[in-house]
C-alpha cells in the first residue's frame, strides 16, 4: 500500500472492559484505502460538517454509530475519483447527506470516502463545496421540513410559523429559507439576550423565550401557529401542537429536549393539526434534489456564510461536546484537509 492511499479520519471505537461494559471513544487517525468500507463510489472529501447527531456519536453517546470501527460524520461534500455507478464520473462535485454514513458506513469526518452512489446529489451551481456542508444535514432537513408545510398547506397568508431550538443549525436555515419564502418566522430560543440579533439577521419577526414551551400545559391552547418546524421533542413539542391553529401544520424533526411526546390527540381530533416526522437520513433521492435544487434558489448565501463557523478535522473531538452543550450556534463546518 502506498503513502499516496493514507488519510486523516475521526475514527469512533468501542471497547468491553472486563465487566462486559461498553465504552465508545473518538480519535484522530491515520488510515489507508483498505480502512474503507465497500460502495461504488470513492470521493476525494473537502468538507464535512457538525451536526447534533456526530456530536452525539463523537462524545461516546449510544444510539448513532452502529458499527465500529466508524469513520463519523453524517455528512461530505466533495468530488468523485472513481465510479462504477453510471451516474458519477471523475471530477463529479457531490453531497451526500445521511444516508447511513456515520451510522452505519463511513462517514464525512476523512479525507477520503467510498459510498454508494446512489443517494449522491450534484452539488448545484453557485453554491460552494463548504457551503454545501454548511447547509449540510441541519440544512437539508430545515429544507424538508418546509416543503412539508408548503405541501399541508400552510402559506405565508396563513399566519405566523414558530421555529424551535432557533439558533441551533436546523433551527437557523429553517428561519433563512422560511423568511425568504415570506412566511412570518417567530423564533424559540434559550438565548434570546446573546443570540436574538442574530437570529432576526436571519429573518425571525419575533423572538420568544424557549421557556414558555418547557411546562406541561393544557392540550388545547390559544391558537398562535399556521405551522411549526420543531428540532425539540418532548414538552415543547406538545405545547406547540397545543398553541397551532385549525389545520396547521407541524414538522417534527429533532429530540434536542427529549425524545418523549406527552400530548394527546385533542390537537388532532378538534383542531385537524396535522404532525409531519421528517427523516432526512432515508429520503428518497427525488426529494433530496428536490430539496436541493430548492435550496439554491431559497437560501440567501450571505445569510448562511454569515451563520457558519469553520473548524479544521480535529477540531471536532473539542466541538462535539460543545453542540451537545448547547454552546454552538448556526452551521459548524469541518475542513477535513485542515
Ligand atoms: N429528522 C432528521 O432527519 C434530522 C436531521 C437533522 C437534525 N435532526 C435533529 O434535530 C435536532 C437539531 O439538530 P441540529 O443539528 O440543528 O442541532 P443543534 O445545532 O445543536 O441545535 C439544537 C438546538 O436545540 C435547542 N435545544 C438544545 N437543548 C434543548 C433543550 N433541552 N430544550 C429546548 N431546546 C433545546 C438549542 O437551541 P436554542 O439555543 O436556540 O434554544 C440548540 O441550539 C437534533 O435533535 C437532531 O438530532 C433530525
């Protein structure tokens, strides 16, 4: 094996101690081409991007890597080397978002991947390799999300649309892209004093405390929201189905509260609120172009580039804690050649 065939990758291993318990560890390595798993496709990777769920998988939290050892990351952009998939030729520019990989195939967080062609995305004119990871899977599924409401109905004229876990990377492209389509964006947050400019820079009307959401309220509150994109869960998410207006619509996306739903189906039964799950990690390839090629036309480039950070690959063993403390903000992108 040649010098030429070793790269750098965020490595995720699990170890038994005697006692049977299981302990799951980050590290940067060095690995070569025979590291990689099989897939049609090998892509020379420039960009990757931090996401809720690689911080999870990178900390050591169960649930996300599902075979070890794992290259993580959820996400790549990047150009292809070489194909046996009749769609992608060398020097093809593509994504990948999902799809498994960082869960069950190797992922973004390496200099090099081999995956399956078949849920690639060409990277759509305009938009830069480190903005599409910027976008990412965060972006990706705040894109979803919305065609979910635009397909349940909801209209700018309908009324107000609440985005929850606002300043998180979801949370921040779903403003973007929803704001830039006309709807009226009110924005849930925890940090409304140190991120609330922030957060109407990208086109939130309101800002409102994430507080208001966190009690367990009545099922049947005053009728606030047309729709809803929720990155949340638990609590929030029940008031929030609560507080929706007669035929609104609700995308539930994340569990960042709690993967726990307490409501009842009141908000369905007298209200026909309509709760859409959004899964980015098994979208059908004409909805993923479908959400890219809307994403190039909706976003506003100056916004994203405004609500990213860029970090270089081993700057993610430090960053992964951080996403998971809450201390992060918009879109964290990972230089994989840095
Ligand atoms: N369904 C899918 O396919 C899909 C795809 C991507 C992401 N997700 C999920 O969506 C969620 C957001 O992902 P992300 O990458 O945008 O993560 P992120 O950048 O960490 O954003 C999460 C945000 O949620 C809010 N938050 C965190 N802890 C909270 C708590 N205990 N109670 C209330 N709000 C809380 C925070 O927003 P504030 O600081 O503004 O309060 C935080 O910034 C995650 O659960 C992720 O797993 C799902």
């Amino acid at each position: 094996m040649g010098a030429e065939t070793t790269f750098r990758a965020i490595v995720i291993d699990k170890t038994t101690d005697a006692d049977g318990h299981d302990t799951q560890g980050a590290a940067l390595r060095v690995v070569d081409d025979t590291f990689l798993m099989p897939g049609d496709v090998t892509i020379a990777v420039e960009y990757s991007s931090l996401n809720f769920k690689d911080g999870m998988a990178v900390s050591g939290k169960p649930g996300v890597a599902r075979v070890w050892p794992l290259i993580a990351g959820i996400d790549l952009a990047g150009v292809v080397e070489s194909s046996a998939d009749s769609r992608w030729t060398p020097g093809d520019e593509v994504i990948l978002n999902g799809s498994g990989i960082g869960e069950n195939h190797h992922g973004g967080f390496a200099e090099r991947a081999r995956v399956s062609g078949a849920a690639l995305v060409r990277r759509p004119t305009g938009i830069s390799a480190a903005q599409s990871a910027a976008i990412g899977t965060a972006g990706f599924t705040a894109m979803l999300a919305m065609l979910a409401l635009e397909r349940g109905g909801v209209t700018p004229g309908s009324g107000d649309v609440l985005v929850t876990g606002a300043a998180g990377g979801l949370g921040s492209v779903a403003i973007a892209v929803l704001s830039a389509h006309g709807y009226r964006v009110v924005a849930s947050t925890g940090r409304v004093d140190e991120l609330g400019d922030y957060l109407r820079e990208l086109g939130a009307a309101d800002v409102i405390e994430r507080d208001t959401f966190g009690e367990p309220g009545k099922p049947l509150q005053s009728q606030r929201w047309a729709g809803a994109i929720d990155s949340v869960g638990s609590v929030t998410l029940a008031n929030v189905l609560a507080q929706t207006q007669y035929g609104g619509v609700v995308a539930s996306c994340g569990l960042a509260q709690g993967a726990d739903l307490p409501t009842t189906v009141v908000p369905f039964i007298l209200r026909a609120v309509s709760l859409i799950g959004i899964n980015s990690v098994e979208a059908p390839l004409s909805l993923r172009e479908e959400a890219w090629r809307r994403l190039a036309t909706d976003l506003d480039l100056g916004l994203l580039d405004g609500m990213t950070t860029m970090i270089p690959l081993e700057g993610v063993l430090a960053a992964a804690g951080d996403i998971l403390d809450g201390k992060l903000h918009g879109r964290t992108v990972v230089d994989v050649r840095a």
